[in-house]
C-alpha cells in the first residue's frame, strides 16, 4: 500500500494548457506523466465567488466555503483550524511525517512546528517563519521579492536577503542550473523589459529547489507543494496565447506576439518541477503523485488596461471613514488589488456603516466582513486614471491622493484576460499501476481529495468529509 505522496498544487491551471503544452512537446517529461496517470477534472464545491485563498481551503479541509468561511488572507482561522482541520494537520496527528511549501493559508505556522518535517509558509505570512532553520533566510528573501512584485514586476533586488540565501545556497539546495536561470534572466531583462514578468516563474523555480532539498533531507510521508506561476501568466497573458478564444481582441497585434510564448514558458517551468518530482517517485515504490488544482481559468475580455486603483496609503483611506489613527486597525496580509486590515472592536460598527458609503467609478465599494473585526476590501478598478470622481465618500467625490488610493499604470496593458471558472485538473501518478486504457477525464469533486489521500495513508477521514466515490479506484483495497 503505497504510503508516500506528494502533492503538486498548480493553481488555477485547467486541462487546456497542460493540452497544449504536451501537443507542443509530446516528447516531455509531463507528456510521459500525464500519459501514464489517472487523470480527473475536478470541479470546485464553493458556493461564494471563486479564488484561490478559497477554493484551496475547501480542497484542503473537505468542506466548502460556506462551513470553513474562509475567504481571505489573515483572517483568523481558529474556528475553521478546530471544526475543520486541513489535511497536513490530521496527517500529522496520525503521526504520518508532514512537509509543507508554499500553501495558501499556511501562515501563522502551527504552535508544534519543529514536529513537522518541514514548513515553508505561504508567499502572504507576515513574518520570515521558517522551519527548519536554515529556510528563515529565504522565507525572508521570497516575502521581499513577493511584495515588490504584486501587479507591477519590481526589477529591484532584495540585495541584503539575497546574499543570505546566496551564502546558504548548498544548504537550501539550490542547483547551479537555477543560478543560470537567474542570470539569463537579469540578461533578459535588460534586452526586454516586457521579460521582467517571468521574475514571478524564477521565484517559484527557486523556492521548487528548496521544497525538492527538504523531500530529500527529511523524506517526509506526505509533502506538498504550491506554485502560481502559470495561474499568473494565464490571467495576464491567455490572450497572447489563444487570441482565438475572444470575439474581439482590443490589446493589439504588437502586444499579442510580444506575449504569445508567456504561458507555454511558465507551463514549461512547472512542468520540469513535475518531472523531477516524476523521477523521485519512479525511484520509490512506495509513492505517489498527486497533481491538482482547485479550480481553472478560461478566457474573459482582452481590452487594454492602463491603470488600476491600489490602495496605497492606507492611513490616510481609514481617517477618511472616520478612524482616528493607527491603533485603531492593523493590517493583514493580502493579494492585490485587495486589502485587508483588522479594526478595533469598539470601531467596527463605524468602519463598516462608513465603508457602505464608498463608490468606486460610480459602483459600491466590494468589500466582505468576518469575525474579529476582519474587512477585506476589493480595489483594482480599471482605467479610472482621468475621472476627477472616481471615489465618492458619503456622496461626495474626493481626490485619490487624498485618500490614499493611487492610479497605479500597468505596464503590460494586460487586464485579466482570463478568470476563474470551477473545473481544474486531477492527475495520479503511480508508477505501480498500469496506464490508463482511456483518455476521459471524469468530473470529481475536490471535496473528494482530502479524503482520498487520506485514506491512502490508512488514516480514517473525520464524518464531516464526503466518501471518495470517483477517486474510489486509487484507494487501497
């Protein structure tokens, strides 16, 4: 009974891409793994709107949004951590070795830490906490280049983080070729500043080096990793790729032929951690891999974006709806263009009436609410740059500076040219058993995965998880 996995989390990639990789190169590592997995297409089982920092939870805890209520990053998840734990923390309590890289949600880190094999929080934690030791230097580094490099590629360097991870290299395990990959790419960008966007693809080849140096060291029963390199050039750049998914292609000829190779580049690098990982497992019969993601993308509009609205100074947007300073709220993490923060309880009830009177270009301020004083607000309104009223506060406009909001120009142009929609990809790699004799994908809920691998380790799933039914078939008899 096979009793090692890894799981491979691909965000937001659908079945298309990975189609069109291995029809671009049918010779491929990916092409040989995907041709001998049992391979799925799973739909997403939330009810609210679709993003990653949900439908992962629901992947990961077996229940959807509407009982774990997560929906953002730095919410608290104690109510959910308790009702419904992930699946790294009901591994570890059946005292099955847990190494986790990277997931959403995986920060703040549990209170037993140094009982984990290893753990590398996710891109959003709000400290450089690391175990084991040696990977709080590149946590360091790796939040540095995240936060620089939001929407906007920033082409500065973390030059203090960056010697540390350099002087630690062998022991993170990062591999000469990363290093050249590095290089060509700094290279890169001084031919072309459009190449600056895969700085977002070598981040997650890096981090990829040092996921692969802890399976190694620690040879955890269960590791898992998650990368959004292809997720990221998906929405920008789907447009480049399919141009023939739209009735109507506004971003230009120049701009599709500039971008056209960004995908297949970014499926490319993923695709060779895949391999690697493939190898791993090819040398031991007692693993699998599991390849997944919580839900796809597909194509939307391709117009030309020129601004998005970021807040920017969030001290001044919070006096503006009438909080008197800063120890009245805290901020949390978040992905841009959102912004979350955390309001005093005695506040609440004022931040949230105030926020209600919010318009952005002419529409309700989005914005959602949780327990513990938790606001999450929904910034990112394009092309509003030349609108003197594009913010109105209790009707009335103000200007943006004036409440901290920026026009921030998008230098690619490229809006989200494509979305989230619920179907993403499940693929089994087992080397133990025979490849498939048919290329159908079935439909299976990604409540079904937590489960699942569960009960390949032997371990019961809590009551609150559905029965894998679709999966069934990958289960030990």
């Amino acid at each position: 009974m096979p009793r090692r996995v890894i799981l491979f989390e691909l965000n937001e990639v659908p079945w298309e891409i990975l189609d069109d990789f291995v029809a671009s190169d049918p010779r491929s590592g990916l092409a040989r793994v995907l041709r001998r997995s049992q391979c799925f297409t799973t739909i997403a089982a939330d009810r609210g709107h679709l993003s990653p920092w949900t439908t992962w939870p629901t992947l990961h805890r077996g229940v959807n949004d509407e009982k774990h209520m997560i929906a953002a990053f730095g919410q608290s998840r104690k109510r959910a951590d308790r009702r419904f734990p992930p699946l790294w923390t009901l591994l570890h309590e059946a005292g099955v070795s847990v190494g986790v890289c990277g997931n959403l949600h995986t920060y703040p880190p549990p209170e037993d830490l140094s009982s984990y094999a290893f753990w590398l929080p996710d891109a959003f934690a709000s400290e450089p906490v690391a175990h084991p030791p040696e990977l709080v230097d590149f946590q360091r580094f790796n939040l540095a280049m995240s936060r620089e490099s939001a929407r906007n590629v920033d082409r500065r360097i973390a030059k203090s983080d960056a010697l540390r991870v350099l002087g630690h290299s062998r022991r993170l395990g990062l591999r000469p070729s990363t290093y050249a990959a590095v290089a060509g790419q700094l290279l890169a960008e001084q031919r072309s500043s459009s190449r600056s966007n895969r700085r977002r693809t070598i981040q997650a080849v890096l981090q990829f080096d040092v996921f692969e140096r802890q399976l190694a060291r620690s040879r955890a029963q269960f590791a898992t990793f998650f990368t959004n390199n292809v997720a990221s050039a998906m929405h920008r750049y789907w447009a480049a790729h399919r141009p023939g998914d739209y009735e109507q292609l506004g971003l230009g000829q120049d701009w599709v032929e500039t971008f056209s190779g960004e995908v297949m580049w970014a499926t490319g690098q993923a695709a060779r951690m895949i391999e690697r990982l493939a190898a791993r497992v090819d040398d031991d019969p007692d693993a699998q891999l599991w390849i997944a993601a919580s839900m796809g993308q597909r194509a939307t509009m391709a117009e030309k974006l020129e601004t998005q609205l970021y807040l920017t100074e969030p001290d001044r947007f919070v006096e503006a709806l009438g909080l008197p300073g800063p120890a009245a709220w805290q901020r949390r993490p978040a992905m841009l263009p959102q912004f979350n923060l955390v309001v005093e309880d005695e506040y609440v009830d004022t931040f949230r009436d105030a926020l209600r009177t919010v318009e952005v270009g002419g529409a309700p301020l989005v914005f959602k609410r949780s327990a513990g004083g938790f606001f999450s607000l929904d910034f990112g309104q394009p092309n509003l740059h030349d609108r003197a009223d594009a913010v109105r506060i209790a009707g009335a406009p103000r200007p943006l500076a004036a409440v901290g909001i920026e026009a921030v120009e998008i230098e690619d142009r490229s809006g989200t040219t494509a979305y989230h929609v619920p179907e993403g990809v499940l693929a089994v790699y087992d080397p133990r058993r025979p490849a498939p004799e048919s290329d159908d994908r079935p439909e299976v809920s990604v409540l079904e995965v937590a489960p699942a691998i569960l009960e390949v380790f032997g371990v019961t799933p809590p009551p609150h998880m559905v029965r894998p039914d679709v999966l069934a078939g990958l289960l030990p008899a």
